[in-house]
C-alpha cells in the first residue's frame, strides 16, 4: 500500500507536465546518448539485448512523457476504440473515398478528371437554385432566430410571475416533431386559411403561400416556432453566467440598463451567441425536414433546398456530382464555422470569468 | 467507494448548527440598533411610488408579450390536439379545402372557407380506434419509430460513455486532434454526411434494412461530444483517490465516473431521443422501402381520405415526446445547456 501511495504521489505531483507537449527530438536524443554509453565494453550479444530493451520500454512508455503511465493511456486508447472504429467505418473513411470519388470520371474507371465534377456540380442549375434558396434562407432566418431569442431570454431574465410556466411553453415545440403539426400548418397557411383572413385586416390580397414566392417566410415561422425555445434556453444559461458583481458595479456607478445590456452583458454573452448561430444555421440546413412534410420531393422554385437536390441526386445515383455537391457544402459549413470561431475569439479575448 | 463524496453530500446533517449566542436578553437588547422611521419627504415618496408604478406597467408588458408568445407556440400543438376528436364529417366540413383532392370533394359538404375551430363540435374517439385497433398500417409505423429510436438512443449512449470516459480522463494530443475531428463531424448537416453512410451501407449490403439507420445512428458523435464535456467537470480528485483506494480503470469507470454522470445521461438520452424521433432525411435516403419508414415520413403521405385519422396518429406521435418532455423538463435543459459553449 505504502509503495502504491509513493508511486501514486510521484507520478502525479507534477501536473504540469501533462499540458507541456512532449519533446520528441529531445527526449530520443537523451535516450540514445544514454544507450550509447551503458553499451560501452559489452559483448555484441548483450549490447544487442540492451539495446532492444531499451527501445522497447520507450515504446511501451508512449510519447507523451506526460504524468500518465503508458499503462492508463493505452486503456484510454481501449475505452475509445469501439467509438473510434464505429466514426472511422461510418463516416471518415468514406468521407475519405467520396473525396476520392469527387476527383474521378466514375466509381467503377476511377479516371483522374480533377476538377470537372465540381464544376459540373457547380453549373447545375438545380444546385445553384438549391444552394441559392438555402442561403437565403440561412440569411434570414439565422440572424432572426438569435435576435428573437435573445429577446425573449432577456425579457425571461428579469422578474415575472409564471416563469417556468412560460419557459416550459416556448420549450414545447422542440419536443413535438414536425410531422404532428403539419397538418395545421398547412390549414393556417392555406389560400382560404387564418393567416390570409389576418393579412387581410390590413387590407392585403389574400395570398397563395405554399405556391408563391411567399413560401419561404412559412418555412421561417415554422422554423423559428421550432427553435425559438432551444435558442432561449441557451441564451438564458449565458445570461445566468455573467459574473453578477460586474454588473452590480455597473449598477452602482448609475449605467442604464441599455447601457448594460450593450456594453457588459452582450459581450459576455459572445461566445453563446457564437455557439447559437452555428447551431442555428446547423437547423436552417435541416429545414428541408419541414418543406418535405409539407411539399414532398419537387416542392415550389423557392423553397426547393440542398436536401431536395441531394435527394434527387441519390435517385440519379450519380456518385461524382453527388461527392462534389457534399465536399463543396462542408468546406461552406468549415468556413462559416472558422468564421464564427474567429470573430468570437476577437470579440472575447480580453473578458474575465 | 461510497465513502469517498460521503463527506460532500451529506454534511449538513451531520454538522452541529452553530450555538447561539449565550448571554442574558437584557444585554442583547442593548446591542441591537434601534431603527427608527422617519417620516418620508413627500418628494422622495413620489418618486419612489413612481418608480413602483414603472416596475409594475415593466412587468405587465412583459407578461403580456411573454403570453402572447407562449400563445402562438402553444397554438398548433393544442389545435393539433382538440382536432384529433373531430369526426370525419366535421373536419371535411371545416377543412375539406385544404386536404380534399379533386375527385374525392364530391360527396361531402365543403366550406368555401376554412373553418379553423379550437373545439370539436362533437368529441368522438373512433379516429383513436380505428388507428389503434383497426387499421394495422399506422401502428406498424409508430412501432417502426420506436424500434428505430430505442436501440439508438441506448447504444449511443453506452459506445460514447466509453469514450467520453476515454476522452476526458487522460489528455493527449492525438486524443484533442480526433476530439476536434468529432466536433466538425458532429456540426456537418445531413447532406454531407448522408453521402458517405449511404457509401458504406451500400458496400456492406445494408441498405434498405434497419442497420442502416441503426449502425450510423449508434455511432454518431454527438452523444461522445456531449458525455466528454460532462466528465470533465469531474473533479480529477476523485478519480484520484479511487485510484489511491486501488480502483482499476474499468471500477472508476463503473462504479464512480458512470453514476455521476446519470443526470447528463438522461439529458442526451432526451436530446438524442428527439432528434430521431423526428427523423426524415435518413429513412428517406437509406430506406426505399416504404414499408420501413418510421410514422414521421409516413404521416406526410397520408391519403386525402384520412385527414382525420392523420389528426389523432399526429397526437399519438406526439404524446410519447411531449410525455418525456414533462417528466424530464429539467434534464433537458440543463443538456441544453451542456451543448452551449463549444469551445470548452
């Protein structure tokens, strides 16, 4: 027990170590310098010997001269595994093959054509419409989700009577899918349905929303219905987490609470904001969901997604366009994420939790 | 093992409350402060009312705001609801427009309007019968939900609590670079990453059976993305002092790691729960039997004829959600906010 204690206190009272990156050229230089001495004056056989040892014990010890023993981190690498293997054989090893894929004539020649694909999938029509609409889409909805629910969570964040009542209602059309509610989307929005009889107050023509060029601003309700309460609840996690003397101090030196809101708690809520776009434009990519439901396969020129051209696509079974078409989409969703990251990093570099 | 946070959790029964003070009232008294009222200055009073009278109109007006929008959003859940008891003939009646084809409009009275109505003229429950009882069709989707969702949301949850256990208890850089590779993954929407599990189902010749939507689902990510924050918010000390005590990995994985975590479990379990619950583009890809989809495509392709017996399976695929959405409100949102603060 004594000894466990001893080694359980030499390996891990030095921490620091674990974060130092580990020095690869040093550390072999030092361990080959010492090799070469202790294999002074010995017979061939048993420098052979020594010299295996040594190296074996190196490799045993892993390259992380951290505090972890080679022991834990091979267990680690075990607990690991069944996850690795699983994201390898679904998703990055494939990955790797449609990249492949996106650089030859055909699954079964595999001829190098280099870019071709990519601009034959970037000339299609369907695909620039696709893309065109989904951009839009993104545009306007992302930056009126976060505007939305940052709203609402400030206006959760101050004193009202029923909170959690109104909390669990904006929360409830996350839980409830799509499909359930389609149905009485589809008589709101109906040429004879309430929202013509509501714009028809104001005096506007009745419109034709699902076959027009209206059909985007539906999807967008429907859009923001569904993530209106994700949005607030993370927002109202980042409200809850700005450090309460700052603002106490504020409050003392007689800052209007506009003048809080702009100046100390947007800034702290950075990072959410951040994380509630990505996310959110993460959703406006899957709102093809929603225009499925409602429209099926070859829905109205102005609602027809990404999604709706993949799908097609698939049926086509055209694996190059089909390659091109996703690599061309994850570099936009890289860039928009590095962006995101980017700007955060700026705007919050010099804020103290 | 159980001793080790005993000490945490339990104190305050154990701890003696402090003893008052002892000491005879009559000195006690004498060191309290007396306060005495003044009289307000009539300004300051008037001030101070309207101050009141602002923090109330604030609080109306938010109240208000705050109910109209829980309105709104309680709206087509609740119209989804009370529909669900409406007979055939009335939902033709009031929404006959919307739904009826051209050539099925003729036999039943249809409104030049549409009648959007909150109660039912006469409740009845034969749509719940016939789909329960009668038509084998939408039931068998609703069971091809569940077997779909169960087997994901249980073995997701248990590959990815092994390696968030992996993932968070010893660092490396090898370990940050694929923890990095899993955080792009899990951010790419379905249309980059239907392409390359549509690749491999088909070389393994699953398409078009339930591993294809098992297998990807079972290794997805997000579950390890989440688990990994969760864990590391373990305090390393006790993962220490069990090794101390001459745990092994698997026990301080079992027994102490696991149990901590129950309360993020739940909330992943919830999040992983809804989003295939509700899915659409996978089934639609990776299955071209209809037969196999699960009630969320099936319920678009309802025939015309059955608007009603569509309200009341849309309620009964609902309920299952909004059921766990009540019990486990809290654990949701605090996975919710687990998500949040990616960077960490």
């Amino acid at each position: 027990m004594k000894d466990r204690i001893n080694r359980f206190l030499r390996k891990h009272t030095k921490p620091d170590k674990s974060i130092r990156r580990p020095n690869l050229k040093g550390t072999l230089g030092r361990k080959a310098r010492r090799l070469r001495e202790d294999l002074k004056g010995k017979s061939a056989r048993e420098a052979a010997l020594l010299a295996l040892s040594r190296i074996r014990a190196f490799l045993e010890e892993g390259l992380d001269n951290g505090y972890h023993t080679s022991r834990h981190s091979r267990l680690s690498w075990l607990f690991i595994l069944p996850s690795l293997a699983g994201v390898c054989l679904f998703f990055f090893l494939p990955f790797l093959v449609v990249i492949f894929y996106s650089f030859v004539n055909n699954p079964v020649q595999h001829r190098f054509v280099g870019f071709a694909n990519y601009i034959r999938a970037a000339g299609n029509a369907a695909f620039l419409l696709a893309a065109g609409n989904t951009l839009k889409f993104t545009a306007i909805s992302v930056p009126l989700a976060v505007l939305l629910s940052l709203g609402l969570a400030v206006m959760m964040d101050t004193k009202i009577p029923f909170r959690s009542a109104f909390r669990t209602a904006f929360l409830t059309p996350m839980m409830v899918p799509v499909a359930s509610v389609i149905l009485i989307w589809e008589v709101l929005f109906h040429y004879h349905g309430l929202a013509n009889d509501l714009i028809g107050i104001f005096g506007a023509g009745p419109v034709d929303w699902m076959k027009s060029e209206y059909a985007p601003i539906v999807i967008a309700t429907l859009f923001q219905w569904k993530n209106l309460g994700y949005n607030m609840i993370l927002f109202m996690a980042g409200l809850a987490s700005i450090p309460r003397d700052i603002l106490e101090v504020a409050r003392l030196e007689s800052a209007s609470s506009l003048q809080i809101f702009l100046l100390i708690k947007l800034r702290y809520l950075s990072s959410t904001i951040v994380f509630v776009t990505i996310m959110s434009v993460i959703n406006s990519f899957k709102v093809f969901r929603e225009i499925y439901l409602m429209t099926g396969n070859y829905p109205y020129d102005s609602l027809y997604m990404l999604q709706h051209f993949m799908n097609n696509t698939f049926n086509s079974l055209d694996y190059q366009k089909l390659s091109a078409a996703a690599i061309l989409m994850s570099l936009i969703m890289i860039v928009i994420i590095a962006v995101m990251f980017k700007a955060e990093n700026r705007i919050s570099r010099d804020l103290e939790y | 093992m159980r001793s080790l946070w005993d000490d945490r959790e339990d104190t305050g029964g154990r701890e003696q409350k402090p003893q008052r003070k002892a000491g005879p009232p009559a000195q006690r008294t004498q060191q309290r402060v007396r306060i005495v009222k003044k009289p307000m200055d009539p300004e300051a009073l008037a001030l101070r009312q309207k101050k009141k009278r602002k923090e109330w109109t604030r609080i109306i007006v938010t109240v208000v705001i705050a109910s109209a929008f829980a309105f709104l959003f309680l709206m087509p859940i609740l119209l989804t609801f009370t529909n669900s008891f409406m007979s055939p003939s009335e939902i033709n009646a009031n929404y006959g427009q919307v739904f009826a084809s051209t050539d099925n409009g003729g036999k039943v009275f249809i409104a030049e309007k549409v009648n959007l109505k909150f109660l039912p003229d006469m409740v009845t429950f034969n749509q719940y019968v016939t789909v329960l009882f009668r038509s084998p069709a939408y039931l068998l989707k609703f069971w091809n939900s569940v077997f779909y969702v169960v087997p994901i949301v249980v073995f997701q949850l248990a590959v990815a609590s092994l390696a968030a256990y992996g993932f968070a208890r010893y660092y490396g850089k090898l370990k940050a670079g694929i923890f990095f590779a899993y955080i792009i993954l899990m951010l790419m929407p379905y249309q980059v990453t239907l392409v390359p599990n549509y690749l491999v189902s088909s070389w393994l010749h699953i398409l078009n059976t339930r591993w294809a939507i098992w297998l990807p689902g079972i290794f997805s990510p997000f579950a390890v993305y989440m688990l990994t924050k969760y864990m590391r918010r373990i305090p390393r000390s006790i993962y220490e002092a069990a090794e101390i005590d001459g745990a092994d990995e698997w026990q301080i994985f079992s027994r102490i790691c696991m149990p901590l975590c129950r309360s993020g479990l739940a909330s992943i379990a919830i999040l992983i729960f809804i989003d295939y619950w509700n899915m659409v583009e996978q089934p639609l890809i990776l299955l071209s039997d209809k037969e196999m989809h699960p009630l969320s495509v099936f319920l678009s392709e309802i025939n015309q004829g059955e608007i009603s017996l569509a309200f009341a399976v849309a309620v009964i695929y609902m309920i299952l959600p909004l059921l766990i959405f009540l019990y486990g409100e809290e654990y949701l949102i605090e996975g919710i906010t687990y998500q949040g603060g990616i960077k960490e």
